[in-house]
C-alpha cells in the first residue's frame, strides 16, 4: 500500500487534472474562474515537489538524473499559467501535465524516490502540510507578463531568467 506523502500526490494529480478538465467550457471559451483555481493548485504542487521533495532528495541521493528536465517542465508549465489564458494553451497545458506526470511515475522516478527516501519521514508530511497556497497575481496580458512569470517561478521554487536587456 503506498505510503501517505505518495498518495497525496498521487491524489492531487487526479484533482489537477479533472480541474483542467473543467477549465474550457461547451462554448469552448476558457472559464477563469476554473482556470485560476486550477493554476493555483498546479503551482502549489510544483512549489511541494521543487521546495520540498527534491531538495530532500538530493540531501540522501546527491544530484539526480532527472532533476533539471524537471525544473525545465514545471518552469513551462507555470509559463502557460501566467498570461490570459486560451482554450488552444490549455489543451496543451493538459498534454504537458499528462507527460510531466508520467515521467514522475515512471520506474526511479520522483515518486518513486520519495517513497523509497522520504515518505517515512514524518518531517516531510508536515512540511507539506504548512506549505502555503501561493500567491498569484491576476492574469496578465501584454508587456507585465514577463515580471507576473518571475514572481511565479519564484512562488513555486524555481529560478526566474534573467532580465533581458532593452532593445
């Protein structure tokens, strides 16, 4: 039976989903509301696995295999979270968390790792507990996209690019 911290994930990826499910209407117009809820829960979950969990990881295990393609992934995942969103980026969104997730779940991946390394430890259950919902600004379109993305990324864990010199 799997251990708690790995059915909550497991749990959260079922809701992340069925969200995003929610997020395009008949009409095929983007419900924001939806949306909004459904980013805050993907970023929390991305924040979890990037503050929590693979620091943890790399604290027994050192440097892992898969740790950079997953900042890249959660990185462009939070990208398509961040500006007004359209039903075209939430059919992709739905087809990079389904990839995203997979990769997680495959054999010595996260999930794995964290119920061979961390899921005894009752320090990790609580300190997902106490991790915060994030703070999201509001939609933005046009030229505050690229600042609304940094405090984002810097929400959910990751390093944000730098700033591109004006042209």
């Amino acid at each position: 039976m799997p251990l708690p911290v790995v059915e909550r994930l497991r749990a959260e990826r079922q809701t992340l989903l069925a969200a995003l499910d929610r997020c395009v209407t008949a009409a095929g117009e983007v419900d924001l509301i939806a949306f909004d809820e459904f980013r805050h829960r993907l970023v929390w979950l991305i924040a979890v696995e990037q503050r929590i969990l693979l620091p943890g990881l790399v604290a027994q295990l050192g440097a892992l295999k898969f740790q950079h393609g997953m900042q890249r992934d959660h990185a462009d995942l939070i990208t398509l979270c961040v500006a007004s969103p359209n039903p075209e980026w939430v059919g992709n969104l739905a087809e990079l968390l389904v990839n995203h997730f997979e990769l997680e779940e495959c054999p010595d991946g996260l999930l794995d790792l964290v119920t061979l390394h961390l899921a005894n430890q009752p320090a990790i259950a609580e300190a997902i507990e106490r991790l915060q919902p994030p703070k999201l600004p509001r939609f933005e379109a046009g030229a505050g996209v690229r600042e609304q993305l940094r405090a984002v990324l810097s929400e959910a864990g990751l390093s944000a690019p730098p700033n591109r010199p004006e042209r």
